[in-house]
C-alpha cells in the first residue's frame, strides 16, 4: 500500500539522517522522536491494512462504518492488534499471533510503553540501536498484517 509505503520511507530516511549525529543527546532527543513516529506507523499500518481489506470485500457503508471505527485505533500492542484481528476472524487472530509470538511482539510492545513514557515525560533509556532492531521488527509485523489482508 502507497500509504505505508511512503510513511515507511520517510522513518528510513529519519534513521539513516539520526545516526550520523555527532552530539549523542541529540541524537538521543531524536531517537525519542522517532519512538513516537514508529509507533504511530504501526497504528496507521493497521488501519490502513484492515480499511483496505474492508473497502475490497463489503458494501460501502460498511467498508465507511469499519474504517470510521478504525480510525479511534490507538496504542498499538500487540495484544490489542491481535483482539483486532480476532474481531475480523479467530483464524487471522491465530496466524498472526503465531507468527509474532516472541521477539516481534515483544518489539512492538517495547515501541509503545517507550513512546508511553515518552509522552508522559517519563525517563526512557532508548538507544537508537535498540529502537532500530524493534523498527526493523515491527516492519516485519506491517508485513505479516498486510498479508494476512491480502494486501
């Protein structure tokens, strides 16, 4: 999707600019940004996956009523975007969690309590290296949804 594509690219083009700082509280300010950003890109991944796969199977109105209900889509855990997808079908909700089971759940759900933190003006000590390796993970979790939506 051009949508996820394009949010996609430009935390790619973030990360690459972030890691080439020289001041390391900079760089560290950046990085609690980014946190945010990746975590509203998992939001957004699941939304968009499940809208699309609304508007190419149901009639408008519920492809509209999904996708208004969708849009309330916040603090993306991987419990909650399991119980999403169980709301569609217990088969997707099964295919999903078996194939995050682990690491991949564990890194999305590592984005939000740091982005949680972070909004609240908790302390977080987040490493650009560590938020890269849960970025990378949680794409491959936009991945797995978006296959399993048939997108």
């Amino acid at each position: 999707m051009l949508a996820i594509y394009r949010q996609q690219q430009r935390l790619d083009e973030l990360f690459n600019r972030v890691k080439d700082l020289p001041d390391p509280e900079l760089q560290a300010h950046w990085c609690r940004y980014l946190c945010v950003l990746v975590c509203g890109f998992l939001e957004n991944s699941v939304e968009l996956s499940l809208a699309e796969y609304t508007k190419r199977r149901a009639d408008e109105s519920v492809s509209n009523f999904v996708e208004a209900k969708l849009g309330g889509f916040q603090n993306p855990r991987m419990g909650a975007i399991l119980d999403l997808f169980g709301c569609f079908s217990p088969e997707w909700r099964a295919s999903l969690n078996s194939a995050t089971q682990g690491q991949l759940s564990d890194s999305v759900n590592s984005i939000v309590g740091n982005r949680h933190k972070i909004a609240h003006g908790d302390s977080v000590s987040l490493s650009l290296s560590s938020l890269k390796a849960y970025y990378k993970d949680s794409l491959r979790v936009v991945e797995i949804i978006s296959s399993i939506c048939g997108n």
